[in-house]
C-alpha cells in the first residue's frame, strides 16, 4: 500500500512526464513519456499492480515496423 507521501510524488512525477511529452520534438520519446505518467498516475491513484511498465510491441508514428 501506497503512502500519502508516496502518491504525492507519483502525482508530481505523472505532471512531469505528460510536460516533457508535450514538448518532446521526438515522436517515440513523447510516447515513452506519455507511457511513463500513465503509469504514475496509476500509481498515485493506487491503482497499481506489478511492474512499472511492462514492455509493449509499438511503432512510432509513420514508422513501418515495431521496436521490438
């Protein structure tokens, strides 16, 4: 179970990483770090089970083939 102080900073963290989405100039970066609040903001909800991320196949726009 989470903390009060431990859901703050997933909050703060998911804050984070959709700005650094938002001005990302790189597609698959923006991705990453849309990925990645996601996932901070189960965590701050308490939502959360397992691992962080977990990898997933995906292709950045106007990209053929996955990255994996």
């Amino acid at each position: 179970m989470e903390s009060d102080r431990d859901r703050l900073y997933y909050a703060r963290r998911a804050q984070t990483e959709r700005a650094r989405a938002e001005v990302s100039t790189d597609k698959a970066a923006a991705v990453a770090h849309l990925a990645m609040a996601a996932e901070y903001e189960r965590r701050a909800m308490g939502t959360a089970t397992g691992p962080v991320l977990a990898a997933q196949s995906w292709s950045a726009p106007g990209q053929e083939r996955s990255l994996h």
